[in-house]
C-alpha cells in the first residue's frame, strides 16, 4: 500500500511539473520584445527558453525524455537565431528619411529667405513710417504757424479799420491764401495719419510671421504637408520592422512544438531516479525503487492500478 502511495504521489508531482512547464512555455511564446535599444530582446528570450527547459530536465530526469525533446529543442532554437530579412524595409525607412532631410532642407532654405525678405519689408516698412512721421511733425509745426498767421490777420484787420478799407483787396486775400494752406496741411496730415496707421499693420502683420514662422505660401503649406506623410509613414515602417523582428509567429509555433512533446512524455514503467525535488514525496522508497528491475516496476503499477 506504501509503494502504491509513493508511486502515485510521484506521478502527480511529474504531472504538475509537466503542467507548469508548458504554462511557462506558452507565457514565454506570447512575450513582447522591447523595442528601445538594449532592451529585452532574442538574446534575452532566449536566455529565458533555455533556463526553463533545464530545469524543466533537471527535474524530470533527461532519461525519460525522448528523441524527438531534444532534436526539436535544437532546431527551435536554430531556427529563432536565423537573421530576420527586414532589408527591403530598412530600404524603404532610408529613401523615404533621405526624402525627409531633403524637405527640411527645402523648408529650412525656404524659411531663410523669407526671414530676410520679412525683415527686409519690417525695416522698410519703419523707415517709411518715421519719415512721414517727421513729415506730420514739420507739417503740424507749420499749421500752427499758419493759424497764427490767420488769427494776426484778423486781428489787424478789426483794429485797422480804415487802413482794412484801403487794403481790403490785399488783405483777404492775404488770409484766403493762408486758409487754403491751412485746408491742405490738415488733408495732409489726414493722409499722413492713414498711411502710417496702414503701414504699422502690415510691419504688425509680418512681425508677427516673423516671430511665428508662420507662412500662407502654398509651396510651403504643400512641403509641410508632404514632410508630415513622409513622417508617419516612417513611423509605420518602423514598426513593421519591429513587428518582423519579435518574431512573434516562430516564437509561439516554437513553444508550442516543445509544449506538445512535454504533453506527451510518459513516465510510467521506467526506473525512477528522480532529481530529489521530484522524490521528496517518496524518499523513504528511494533504495527499494533503484534496486528493482525496470520490469519489475511496470508490473507493480500495472497490478496497483488494477487492485
């Protein structure tokens, strides 16, 4: 009844050890690699594959494990070091990158000759307006004089009645003269006043481009346009290359094969000598196990199932 005991606690512990191993296996198929460099990659997973199927051994003994374990852990993992062929998209990442500098190139000589041409305009656009802003100062300088000229005039001609009387002819037309000046400064001016008020909105308008490098040119607007395509478009073949490079089919189809064949390892009939994680349920069985015939123990199993 001991020997029955032992041998089926062994059984479950070599099945449970099967099933953590092929849970393991398929946890370690369905992991992503990093895509920032230096991160977990093959070399890692790898790593991870063959730590867990020697213990997997260890454990288990390597005398119970067929043929066909070891020839599809050997080509599994053969198989996962062949390079992956992203060449032709690596091809595709680097003429459309050239096609990127050369845009921003386009942009960047496009943005140069544009800001000096916007400067140009701005400092042009300043000199003009202190120019007539001098202008205004002069012209308001002789409007006063020229009303005050208007205000002698008559102020002579009230207190100089009759010399008014002699000269009337010469007089008010001495002051229509001044009017008429007067009448032209202050349409000057008004000109004046409308086109520096005009010309500081445009300098405002194109100062504010400047600052903001923003253009309402289409050839611009078009190579933006073109450069943010060529963006994303590198993006995505970016990540078709990592998505080649995870190998995410071969890595789960491989775990898989070895799960398979974990799946189907028997045991039972075979001598047991069992690594001591594996016995610990029977170690007080362990001599009388090693000194029976391998047949010995088939049959005793066979006949402790049927009883």
């Amino acid at each position: 009844m001991g020997k029955f005991v032992a041998e089926e606690t062994e059984l479950l512990d070599i099945e449970t050890l099967k099933e953590r191993t092929i849970l393991s296996l398929k946890k370690l198929g369905a992991q992503k690699f990093s895509p920032e460099p230096g991160g977990y990659g093959l070399e890692n997973w790898l790593t991870s594959l063959n730590l867990l199927l020697d213990d997997f051994e260890e454990k288990i003994g390597k005398k119970y494990l067929p043929q066909e374990y070891f020839e599809t852990r050997r080509n599994v993992v053969e198989e996962l070091l062949k390079p992956v062929d992203v060449s032709d998209i690596e091809n595709e990442i680097r003429k459309c990158q050239n096609d990127e500098r050369e845009i921003e190139l386009q942009l960047l000589n496009a943005s140069k000759e544009r800001r000096g041409r916007w400067e140009k305009e701005i400092a042009t656009d300043s000199e003009s307006i202190q120019q007539l802003e001098e202008k205004r100062k002069d012209l308001s300088y002789e409007l006063g004089e020229q009303e005050r000229k208007l205000i002698e005039r008559r102020d002579e001609s009230g207190s100089l009645s009759f010399i008014r009387k002699i000269f009337r002819g010469s007089s008010s037309s001495s002051s229509i003269r001044i009017e008429e000046r007067i009448n032209e400064i202050k349409k000057s001016l008004e000109d004046i006043d409308r086109k520096i008020d005009s010309l500081k909105k445009r300098r405002d308008k194109v100062t504010s481009r400047l600052e903001n490098q923003v253009s309402p040119e289409s050839e611009d607007a078009r190579l933006a346009a073109l450069l943010s395509d060529l963006r994303s478009k590198i993006s995505e073949l970016e990540e078709e290359k990592m998505r080649r490079l995870q190998i995410s089919e071969k890595r789960i189809n491989s775990t898989k094969q070895i799960a398979e064949i974990v799946a189907k390892i028997k045991t039972d009939g075979v001598a047991g000598e069992h690594p001591p994680d594996i016995q610990s349920p029977i170690e007080a069985q362990k001599s009388a196990y090693q000194e029976q015939d391998p047949q010995s123990v088939g049959t005793q199993k066979s006949e402790s199932r049927g009883s």
